[in-house]
C-alpha cells in the first residue's frame, strides 16, 4: 500500500501537489513543475524523499508524502518534516494517510531520528482531529515565519 516514490510518479505527484494547493485555496501559489519536482527528488543532488500511497485492489496512487531532513540542534539529530501529505478525497477515510504517517515514522525510528514535524492549517480541523488522533501534539507556542518574493529578494541580495 505505501511504497517510494520513482522517477515515473512524478506527473501524479505533481497532480496531487496541485490538488492539495487547491484544496488548502492557494492554487495560485502552486508554481512548482514537474522538472523542479524531478530535480529535487531525483536529481543529481536529492534533497525531497517522496512516498506513495496506493490502491489496494487497483494500484493506482492514491495518496503522497513527500517530505526532507531537518536537524535539531537541542537533541543532536536529524528529524523529519514532511512537507505535504495527501490523500485523493475519493480515497480518504481508507487508511492511507495514516499508513503514510506510520511510514515516516517507521523510516525516523529506524535511521535514529528524533522526530517527525509538520505544519497544518488551523482552519483544517479534520486533519488536525486526525493527528492528534495518533498522538501528535500541536507547538501552539511557536508562530511560522516566512521570506518570499519581493520580502526574500529584498534581503537575499548584496
């Protein structure tokens, strides 16, 4: 049901990258294309894992996760964060995401990484009664801050 993602999936997951954008309401912010999708996952210098969720009887994917390593400084070890996970809508409610989830955290708990970390919505209350349904807990005490655009190139230059 949930496998790695290869070269030949990166259409799908550019698909349910821009299925996911539309439903989070920032299509318009979806630029990414399926080179720069192709580049990051399997390119000369990978820096995006990518996992495939699949349908039982068909095969067909269904669902993704597509996530990187980050480092915490405090514990000494690398973590997750999972950058996107999706499920189509036709094929939720089946155990995908969840599978997904437990395969990150099977991959973190086997390479000795200390945790897994995501960002949701907080207007997305059925995935966030989903996390918290698997023991996740929200850092309500920390506020995400972002450089982009005119912001990131006003500062990132010289």
């Amino acid at each position: 049901m949930i496998r790695t993602a290869v070269a030949t999936d990166v259409p799908v997951i550019h698909a349910m990258v821009r299925e996911l954008a539309d439903y989070e309401k920032a299509l318009h912010e979806a630029k990414a294309t399926e080179e720069q999708l192709h580049e990051a996952l399997f390119g000369a210098d990978p820096a995006l894992y990518g996992l495939i969720a699949e349908d039982d009887v068909t095969g067909e994917p269904v669902g993704f996760a597509v996530w990187f390593r980050n480092f915490s400084t405090w514990r000494g070890t690398y973590g997750i964060y999972l950058e996107d996970l999706y499920v189509r809508p036709e094929s939720r409610g089946g155990g995908h995401g969840k599978a997904l989830l437990l395969e990150l955290a099977r991959i973190a708990v086997e390479r000795g990484y200390s945790r897994v970390e995501w960002s949701v919505l907080d207007w997305n209350q059925p995935s966030i009664d989903f996390y918290k349904s698997i023991g996740a807990v929200p850092m309500n005490e920390w506020t995400v801050y972002r450089l982009t655009d005119e912001a990131l190139t006003a500062v990132g230059r010289p």
